[in-house]
C-alpha cells in the first residue's frame, strides 16, 4: 500500500476519533477522556500503519515499530482511563472550560482537529521508521531500549506523584524525579518519541528517514511551549503561589538535571 494512501487512511481514522472524543468529554463533562481517546487512536494507527505493507509483508521492523507504538498507547491510555472517573478535570482542560465560557465546545472541537493533526505527524513518523528498508541493526533495538526506558521513566513519575497525593505530604511533589524535572512525565514523553528516528534514519540509503525526527520536534514544541507545561504551570501557581513559585526556582521546568539547592541563612 502507497505512503498517500496510508497516510490518508490515518487522516481520516484520527479525524473520526478525535470527533468522538470531543462527543464523550461533552457526555460526561470531563476532558480526561479526550487524552486517553488521543493516546488510544494514535497508537492504534501507528500500529496499523506500520504493518500496511508497501508492496509484501510486513518486515521485523514493521513488527517492531508496530509493538513499540502499542505498548506506549496502551500505557498511556489506561494510565489516563483510570484516573478520569469521579476525578476533577485535568486542571488544562478546567481552565479552558472557564475562560472560554460558552464558546468552549466549539473552540475544544477546534483544539482537538489540532491533536488529531499532531498525532497524524506521530503516525506519520512511525510509518516512516517501519518502512526502512534495511535488515535489522542494532541501532533498532537501541530505539527499542530508549522506549522502553521513556515508558519506565514515565511510569516511575506517575507512580511517585501518585503515591505522594495518596500520602497528603503536601501541596508540592518534589520528591524522586519530581525533584529533578518539573515536569518528569512530559520529558520521558518526548524522549519515547525519540526512539523512532532511531529505527528511520539510515542515511544515505533511506533519506526519507530523516522525517521521523519531525515526531520528537513536535512533541517537544507542544509539551514544552504550548499544551503541556504553560497550562498546567499556569493552574498551578493560580492554586499553589509562592510554594510553587520556591519549587520554580530550585527545579528545572523540563529536561532533568540534580535540583538547585535552596541557600540556608544564618
């Protein structure tokens, strides 16, 4: 199957799941749904994007770039599913919800064509790194580790805050990799995107590969600049003030690195 059909097949595929994702969130008032719907469907695509063949049957990279996408969705996913019920809404989408009053579902039908447009890029990236070519290398078994220890990272941030909220230690989580990132879960989000250039990039035998790194770039910008840490830093310091301001200032706001010491006055 030609790349054009392929990935017009997930245009539409996305489209459709991101409709019926704006469809369940304004059923049930909570926008949760909307990240695990997201997270769902585009490993969904990847997977079955990755195995369409182009001309014969699927390869082991095919297979490998295909479990690689399924198991992050399914993660992802039920992390987010399991959370949704009975739980406030995710304080991004809360405060949407209030500043764009009455014209919130249009506007949240409008931001979602948009994730459905980034998960095409994602889609889009692990379809180019299935279709290289080339035998398996070790570099693709690197991509793999690099996933498997985003996913772990990823994991390990979520479990943390969850227990530190279960424990009513405080307003602010700022232990394990809490107390090196601020954003833990969203640094090993863009890392996980990392590993599919990995698998594409076999240059000069595959030029196309160079595509996949559009995946990480993406993510990057859209975590970093746009839906994930601006939002959510904004609904903390309007919940939290100066002790998130204090966290601000001896944590860094994405990649890790060791915590700044807070000086001690004598």
């Amino acid at each position: 199957m030609g790349w054009w059909s392929v990935l017009g097949a997930e245009t539409v595929w996305l489209a459709v799941a991101m409709s019926a994702a704006w469809a369940v969130q304004r059923a049930t008032r909570n926008c949760g749904w909307v990240d695990a719907i997201w997270s769902g469907a585009t490993a969904l695509g990847g997977a079955v994007g990755a195995l369409m063949p182009a001309g014969g049957a699927a390869g082991p990279r095919a297979w490998l770039a295909a479990a690689m996408v399924g198991v992050w969705g399914a993660r992802l996913a039920w992390h987010i599913a399991r959370r949704t019920p009975g739980a406030p809404e995710d304080p991004r989408y809360a405060g949407f919800r209030r500043e764009w009053g009455a014209a919130f579902e249009p506007r949240l039908f409008g931001l979602l064509m948009v994730q459905a447009a980034a998960a095409w890029v994602l889609v889009a990236s692990v379809v180019i790194s299935a279709r290289n070519p080339a035998p398996l290398r070790p570099a693709d078994f690197g991509g793999a580790l690099l996933l498997a220890g985003a996913l772990w990272g990823e994991a390990t941030a979520d479990a943390q805050l969850r227990r530190f909220r279960a424990a009513r230690r405080g307003p602010i989580c700022d232990t394990g990799l809490w107390a090196w990132s601020r954003h833990p879960n969203y640094f090993f989000e863009f890392l996980a995107w990392c590993a599919y250039p990995v698998l594409a990039i076999d240059w000069p035998s595959y030029p196309a590969g160079v595509l996949a790194l559009a995946a990480p770039a993406l993510m990057f910008v859209l975590l970093r600049y746009v839906s994930g840490v601006p939002p959510l830093e904004a609904a903390m310091l309007a919940s939290r003030g100066d002790t998130f301001r204090a966290y601000q200032a001896r944590v860094g706001i994405f990649f890790l690195r060791p915590p700044v010491k807070e000086a001690v006055l004598f």
